[in-house]
C-alpha cells in the first residue's frame, strides 16, 4: 500500500526551501522553487505558511536573486521577442479589465491575480533559463510538480476513497496547478460571514485562515420524527426480518461492517436477510465471495 500524500507532504516545504538555497548558485532554482510552491499550495498543507504568506516571500527573494545575477534582466521586454509583446498585451488589457469590471474585487480574485502570478513566472522563466541544462531542469520539476499533484488521487483510487458524481465515482486530491485558475484560499477568504454546520468544515475553515469570528457554527438540529410504530420484539415463527442498506455504497458508511455482522449472526440463526441496495463506489467482490 503507497503511502498517503499527508504521510509525506513535508517532503514539499523541504524541497522548497532547498531549492532557494540552491538558487544562491543558479537562479533557475529559485523559478523551480516557486514553481512548486504554486501548485503544490504549501499555504493549504500548512496553514502557518499561509499566514505568513510563504508564497510572497517566495516570489520576492527569486525576484531579488534575478535581480543580483548577470544576465538575462532584458530578456521580458517587448523588444526582445514577439512573445513579450503579446504577454504585455494581454497582461494591460487582462488589468484594464479588472479595474472597469462590475466587481473589481472578484475580476481581480478570479482572473487578475492569477494573470499577475503567470506573468511573474513568465518573467523568472527568461531571465534564468540560458542553456539547455536549465530548460532540463525546469522540465523536469514540471514533471515531478505533476506527479505530486496526480499521486493523492492514485492513491485515493487505490484505496477505494472515491466521490460520487453524476457521471461516475472519481478519485481527487487536495492539489491542482494554479494554472487551472482554481485557488481555493483566496476564494474562501473573500467572504464576510460563513454559517458551518459541521465540526469538520469549521476546521476546515480554520485552517484556511478565517477568523474565527466571521463563522457562525450551527450544528444540525435534533429531527423531528414521528412517534415510532410499536413492532414485535421477537419475531412470530416463520417471520423473516429484512435489514435493508438504500444508498450510496461507500467506505466510511460502513457496509462492510454490516456484511461482517450478518455473517456472524447468520452462525446462529437464519431468520433475517440482508438487502443492500445502491451503486458502489469502490471494488466490493472480495465482499460479494464471502456472502
């Protein structure tokens, strides 16, 4: 069984951080740094990062390493190169439309930030890479970024622990490349108030970084349910109890747990029968072989 990615996501922060190191010598470093730092969303594993906005820091010491080095400074002016004509298009029209938008504030949340971080990266990429071994190892950390992000949902499959959606049952992770344009702390920090109904989602929130003064916790209340129709505590002779699962089959719901009882008590007695009925969401023939 591999690991899970929470058993081994400090390798994330740690590499990071020795990258910088390593970029005292080549700058290309420091880019791939901040490259992992971005999609791998280091604020969201570790909620103390987030706080003191790790990211930014990040950002800024790769930017002032570029900044001492020998060469490469010109090398995102318009004038060098078609390419940067067009990016610097893009990033004045993709910031005009943000300040004259309806909303400014969720222009700049949902496209202008990300716009800003691409065209920072944009600009580390052609100020560090010069050789071939440099392009290498920029490919290569896009290779391994990619592999870290793929590998909770493997394993996730692997396990069984999948999400029921419409089309199917899929495997996710907690991580995706900020390309995606999908940057969860930002999006949840830009409310005023948030009601929860769980413990889980108040810690959630928590970690994220919302003040715990903006969540209002309401837990679910007691349902009221009609009075309980009076049944037979013991079966008449020749009766049958039928004990019926209707839903979703997934791990944390038990069902195999139901399955494991009914065969125990099927050692003592046969008046019951089992019924489970609903869509499975992960392997159940080991299960199925046992019944």
């Amino acid at each position: 069984m591999l690991p899970s990615a929470e058993s081994i996501q400090i390798i994330v922060p740690v590499a990071s951080i020795a990258l910088l190191v390593m970029s005292l010598k080549n700058p290309v470093y420091g880019v791939i740094a901040y490259f992992v730092v971005l999609n791998a969303k280091l604020g969201d594993m570790y909620p103390v990062l987030g706080a003191v906005r790790f990211e930014l820091i990040v950002a800024l010491f790769v930017m002032v390493r570029i900044l001492f080095s020998t060469r490469g400074h010109g090398n995102f002016l318009p004038r060098v190169n078609p390419i940067n004509t067009a990016l610097w298009l893009l990033f004045a029209v993709g910031m005009i439309s943000v300040a004259f938008s309806l909303f400014p504030g969720v222009s700049w949340n949902e496209g202008g930030y990300f716009l800003l971080k691409m065209t920072i990266f944009y600009i580390m990429i052609v100020t560090t890479v010069h050789t071939s071994a440099d392009l290498s190892r920029i490919l290569w950390a896009f290779i391994l970024i990619t592999a870290w992000i793929a590998y909770e949902p493997v394993v996730n499959y692997i396990s069984g622990n999948v999400d029921e959606q419409l089309y199917g049952a899929v495997a996710v992770g907690r991580f995706g490349a900020f390309l995606q344009g999908l940057d969860q702390r930002r999006a949840v920090l830009s409310f005023d108030r948030y009601i929860v109904h769980s413990d889980r989602t108040l810690q959630r929130l928590l970690g994220l970084g919302v003040a715990s003064e903006k969540i209002i916790h309401l837990p679910h209340p007691p349902l009221e349910l009609d009075a309980p129709i009076p049944l037979p505590v013991v079966p008449k002779d020749g009766d049958r109890r039928d004990i019926l699962f209707f839903g979703n089959i997934k791990p944390y719901k038990g069902v195999e747990t139901l399955i494991e009882a009914g065969i125990a008590l099927a050692a003592t007695r046969r008046d019951f029968r089992i019924t489970i009925a609903g869509r499975p969401s992960h392997p159940l023939d080991a299960l199925r072989a046992r019944t």
